[in-house]
C-alpha cells in the first residue's frame, strides 16, 4: 500500500488533506478515493482498491509531471479529463527556436529526431519550430543530464528503480526539456532502447502547454510504455485547442469564419477571432453540413463552441454524460452561446466517432456596442 500512496502522491491523485490522512499500510478512505481518481483518469475499473491491473499500470515507466495538482482535484475536467485539464500557459509566438545544449553518445542524428517530434505538433497548429546554434537565441533548450541536475526534477537511473523516469519538460514558457542519459536511447522501443522521438514528441506537448491525458492510445498518455510517434486525436484536439489559427477582424460589426472538423484531421477544429480592441458582443456557432461517409448513425455526435473568450471558458455549461466527460470538462456539451466583452474568441468544433463523420459549421460574432468601439 506504501507504494500506491506514494505514486498517488506524486503524480497530483490526493490533495494535502488526503495525503495527511493516508496509512502506508492500510487502504484508508483517502488512499480509496485516491485509487478512484486514478483508476477513472486511467480508464480502469473503478474499484477503489489496489487492484492488480492498477499496480502493474503504476509501475510502468511514466512521464514525472503531475496528471493533476492537488488544488484542481474535484474541479473542472478532472474526474474524466477529456481531452485535458491544460496548463496555465502557451507560447505567445509562433515562430519558436531550439537548441540542443548537450547531446547523447548513444546517438549522432538526435537533432533529427528532436525535430520530427516538433514537427509532428506543427503540422496541426500554426507554429514552427526552427533549429538555432545558440542557446541565446533559443526558446527551447533540449539537453541529456543525469541524477539530481538542479532543476527540482532529478532522474532516477535505468531500470525499474524509483520511478523509472525518462525525460520530463517544463510548461511554457520555460522551454526546457531534458532527457535522462542513464537510459538507453534509440530509434526504436524495447529491448532496454527507449525510442527518443516517442518521448520527444511527449515532452514537446508538455513544453507547448499541454498536461497528460488518460487515453493510452494518445502521445500525451502518462505512462511511456510502447512507441508512439502518431499524434491520437485527443492529442490534435487539445494542441488545436491551445494554438487555433487567428482571424483578425478589426472595425467589422458582423463576422463569420469557417470552422470545421474532419476526420483525417483528428475530429477537431478551431479559429480564433482577434477583434483588435474590446467589444460588447454576441457569439456563437453553428453546424452547417454534416458528412457521414456510412450513415447517420446514432453514435454519431459533434458540438461547436464557443471555446475560449480572452484566456477563459466561458460558463453555460451543460452536463452531457460519462461519454462527454464530467461536468465543465474541456470537452462537454455547451449552450453554445456567449455574450459580454471580449477582444479574442475561440470557436471549436467536435466531432465525436470520428471515423465516419466530417463536421463543417461556422462560428458568428456580432457587436453590440457602438460602431466606434468602447475600450
């Protein structure tokens, strides 16, 4: 039981009061409840106890970021997660550069693998990522360290001792992203070889903003146990989500941009409306055609929102069951609609059983205040 109090400590499943309360040797209620958030995040079977598949997950190479923070525990997006709880931040530019400080011997083209991780990101969303030969010019710095190497974060060796820790990145924007020497690295996984672009491609979410999801199919899953150089389209929704393609529409008193979500983009849109100052406005979206490639089927699904208002998700929430995800996750049913004062506004648009349904629909702003603008 020490071992499932210690992970669930670590990795943000019990908050401070719980924490206190947990026995190394007994399953208390806090340990209990600890177990179900994790069980629930992890698509497990919710069971409450230290079930085998539990541990035998726990014990898996993971990434060392929190999945939560304490303080978040009970609030938006956390029971189911869907697709993330983000990070606070995001990068303000688009056009980004990387360094790498110091290298592995275990390699000589990890520069290239670093990159494709970058550009596997890029391809979703407008960023660029540029290699530079000086760390001063950098927003990035990729470096291969061992042990405790000061920065709060010490790795753990080879193996299965402690943790067994890869790598790990720091939200924006910090732009470090470190990986362990002491570990094997090569461009394939198993055999004692991690395969370094699956876990830059991982570390490099991290550094763009993005926290952990509990879908193992998706490069952002907590547990680093296979190769996975694909982005999952939990992964491409939330990257788009954080970085959508900007629409500046200054002076304008109507505007209508086009949003949509196809299948063989990971099922997920998004554009944002700069309207150069503050306004009074109503937004909202819409659905304009639906393409099912089979039939209408009734797991078919899909939503557009307004996702994002200034930095923030607007209210008007709606609950939309286990398959959306809990109450004010980043993913459930909305009203729709939002009015107030806004400069910037995200739309989003969601498709859900994605494989057979593309989703075209139209995001709407009219301003409400006077044509010259109030600040």
């Amino acid at each position: 039981m020490l071992e499932a109090q210690r992970y669930l400590s670590r990795y943000g499943y019990l908050s401070d009061v719980e924490r206190t309360a947990a026995d190394e040797d007994l399953l208390t209620e806090s340990i209990s409840v600890g177990l179900r958030r994790f069980q629930r995040f992890a698509r497990l079977r919710v069971t409450g106890t230290l079930t085998l598949e539990t541990l035998k997950l726990m014990r898996q190479p993971r990434c060392p970021i929190p999945d939560f923070q304490p303080e978040e525990l009970g609030g938006p997006g956390v029971e189911d997660s869907d697709p993330f709880v983000f990070s606070t931040n995001v990068w303000a530019e688009r056009n980004l550069r990387w360094f790498l400080q110091t290298g592995t011997p275990d390699l000589t083209d990890e520069a290239a693998a670093v990159q494709r991780a970058f550009d596997t990101w890029a391809a979703q969303v407008p960023l660029t990522f540029t290699q530079v030969t000086s760390a001063a010019n950098a927003d990035f710095t990729v470096e291969w360290l061992t042990g405790d190497h000061g920065d709060g974060s010490p790795f753990d060796g080879s193996g299965s001792g402690g943790f067994n820790i890869y790598a790990h990145a720091f939200y924006p924007e910090d732009g470090r992203i470190h990986f362990d020497e002491a570990e094997s690295w090569a461009h394939s996984h198993g055999s004692g070889n991690v395969d370094l672009e699956s876990v830059a491609l991982h570390e490099v979410g991290h550094a763009l903003g993005l926290r952990h999801s509990g879908l193992s199919d998706a490069v952002m899953y907590f547990a680093i146990n296979s190769q996975r150089r694909t982005l999952h389209e939990a992964d491409i929704r939330g990257i788009k989500s954080r970085y959508p393609p900007v629409v500046a529409a200054p002076g304008q008193r109507a505007i209508t941009v086009p949003v949509w979500a196809l299948k063989n983009a990971g099922g997920s849109g998004t554009v944002q409306v700069d309207l150069g100052t503050t306004r009074r406005v109503l937004a909202w979206g819409q659905v304009t055609m639906v393409d099912s490639l089979i039939d209408a089927d009734r797991d078919n699904a899909w939503a557009i929102e307004v996702f994002d208002v200034d930095g923030d998700r607007p209210g008007g929430f709606i609950f939309g069951g286990d398959h959306f995800g809990s109450e004010k996750a980043p993913c459930n049913v909305y009203s729709g609609a939002f009015t107030g004062r806004a400069r910037r506004i995200t739309f989003r648009a969601t498709s859900i059983h994605t494989f057979d349904l593309d989703i075209f629909g139209t995001g709407t702003i009219l301003l409400l205040d006077d044509p010259g603008g109030i600040g």
